[in-house]
C-alpha cells in the first residue's frame, strides 16, 4: 500500500487548477485530477521548455511539458503511461494533456454524477 498523497499548497492561487476527468478503475467514473504548476520559462518566446505541470488525482502522480520547438510549434509531453506508449506515436493527447488543453474552453458537457440503482 503506498503512503498517502500530500498535496503542498500554493502560495500563487492561480498555479493549481482541478477537473474532472475519468478515473483509473475500469468503470471510468469522474473523479477529480489536480494540475499544480511547477516552472514556468521566464523568456515565454525562448524555444525549449516553457512550461511544466504536476498531475494528481489518479493511481500515479504525472509530469506535462509544454515544449516550444524551433519552429514555434507547441507540443505537450506527459509521462503517463498512455501518452509514452501509445498517443504519442499515434497523434493523440493522453487525457492528462487533454484535461489541460481544456481550461479556457467553453464547457461541452459536464460528467454526470453517479446514480445508484434503485435509490
């Protein structure tokens, strides 16, 4: 059994965003995930790094890059399992960067909550 997840607070309220992803479990149900900035490039035009962001909420903590190449081009890295092995290669966001990419976005549905059967 692991130790339990700390989650350090803030002292910029701006740095920590949440949403509401499917979860881990084979059932997919909506949990919350955790998106804490962790550095950020003064130089916001310099190619490289420009970005990086802690992801919590699931079985695993994760790291997303945002990466500017040489020719300006954004491209968005995390170290999930199904970004390494499988978006990547196929041209796809892992749901981590997709939860990321969404902030800022008008809303196109919202997770329902969970009924119970019979209640």
């Amino acid at each position: 059994m692991s130790a339990p997840l700390e989650l350090p607070i803030s002292a910029n309220p701006t740095s920590v965003l949440f949403t509401l992803l499917p979860g881990p479990s084979r059932k997919r149900c909506v949990i919350a995930y955790r998106y804490q900035l962790t550095y950020r490039n003064p130089d916001p035009d310099a190619s490289g790094c420009v970005m990086t962001w802690d992801v919590s909420g699931g079985r695993l903590n994760y790291q997303i890059a945002l990466e500017r190449q040489e020719d300006g081009q954004l491209r968005c890295h995390c170290t999930c399992a199904d970004a390494v092995y499988r978006a990547e290669e196929e041209g796809r966001c892992c749901k981590h960067v997709e939860g990321l990419l969404e902030f800022g976005r008008p809303a196109r549905h919202l997770p329902q909550p969970l009924q119970r059967i019979g209640a």
